[in-house]
C-alpha cells in the first residue's frame, strides 16, 4: 500500500471515488463545447481511455457504431454504467474495468480511440500511449483534447512548482506533462491537432491539445 497505511489509503478512496468527481464535473465545464466537438468525430468501433461517470458518453454520435469506455475507478465506472443505461443506444455500450497501460484488446481493434483530459493523469503516461497506437487500426483516429504543459517558460515554472500539491488534490492531474512529445515518441503523427490558450481557463491550466492524430506509418 506504498507510504499510506489503511486509515489514510481508505480517506484518498473516499475523495477519489466521492469528493473529487463533483469537483471535475464542476472544473470542467469551461470543456463542454469543445467536448462535444471532438466527439462528434468519433466513429465506428471506438474506444474510451478513462471514461469516468460517462460524461461523454451522450455525446456520440450516430457514426458511433461501437463504444468501449475504460475506467479504473469502480464507483465512476457504476455511474458510467448508470449514463449508459439511461441514454440513447445503451446497446452498443461497453464499459470495462482497467488500466490504459494495460489494454485488454487485440491489436488494432479500434478505429478510434478517444483521450478527453485523461493523459494528464495516467501514470506512466508513455505506455498508455504506446498501448492506444497499439489497438488503433491503422487508417484510425486518435481524438485528443487535453490540457499540456505550457509553451511560456514563466508559466511553465509555476506549473513545475504547482503540480506536486495539484497532483494531490486533483488526483493524479499533472499540469505540466508534455503530452504532444509522448504521443509523437509513441508513433502518433499530430499535424492535425492544434494548440491554443483557452480562454476560459486560469493560465496555469489553460495550454490545450486538441485534434485528431493518426499513426506513422511504419
């Protein structure tokens, strides 16, 4: 149980689980716009890397043939579960149990893969990304949208100085991971993503990723 004993593991469950999703919910809405835009590209058999309380799950669209939505946490994965049961489709819905360093699915499975705001917590963030090239087809998609480390160096040092505090009440958030070179060392060709400020968001987390990346070939 690393440097927590059952009484303090037991505490960081109960805000993980119970606390702190109300609070994403509420952090995260300055995203709704853009969420809808991104998934609203989403199509055929797709997968969902930290589907959470399946917030998204409404979001997609009729191109959405097959979705598959990923999440450690038992309690978010229950209301995910609950999302899907109470929207349109539930049948082509499946949410699993599991680690995105992990996937349990064969190689390019998917035609795409979808990481909403997830890559800034995974830990190990490079295997996750390796194993999402892996399960992605080859002509597939990556839609990303994710808040990265900012280019400005003033900015990028108190998000250095923030993140260990912020990784602790934001359960595992890291403002400053550079999420387009892991993706890029993992074989993900960005052209069409872009990166903008946003303007709805305090500075320090506001450097956004956003876009659908596709493979390398080779």
């Amino acid at each position: 149980m690393g440097r927590y004993n059952n009484k303090q593991a037991h505490a960081m469950g109960f805000y993980s689980d119970y606390i702190f999703p109300p609070l994403l919910d509420l952090g995260t809405r300055p995203f709704y716009r853009d969420r809808q835009r991104l998934i609203a590209a989403a199509r055929g058999r797709i997968l969902e890397i930290g589907v959470g309380n399946g917030a998204n799950l409404p979001l997609y669209g009729e191109q959405a043939t097959e979705i598959h939505g990923l999440e450690p946490s038992i309690p978010l994965l229950d209301r995910a579960r609950r999302q899907a049961t109470n929207g349109p489709h539930p049948e082509r819905i499946r949410l699993l149990a599991g680690d995105a360093r992990r996937l349990p699915y064969p190689d390019r499975y998917f035609d795409t893969v979808v990481a909403c705001l997830v890559l800034c917590t995974i830990p190990e963030p490079e295997r996750a990304a390796r194993e999402m090239r892996r399960v992605l087809a080859d002509n597939g998609q990556l839609l990303i949208l994710e808040h990265i480390a900012s280019p400005n160096p003033r900015t990028q040092r108190w998000q250095n100085r923030l993140t260990p505090l912020w990784k602790h009440l934001a359960c595992g958030c890291h403002l400053n991971r550079p999420t387009p070179d892991i993706l890029h060392d993992a074989g993900f060709d960005l052209a069409n993503t872009r990166r903008y400020r946003h303007a709805h968001l305090p500075a320090f987390a506001s450097q956004v990723l956003e876009g659908a990346a596709t493979l390398h070939p080779g």
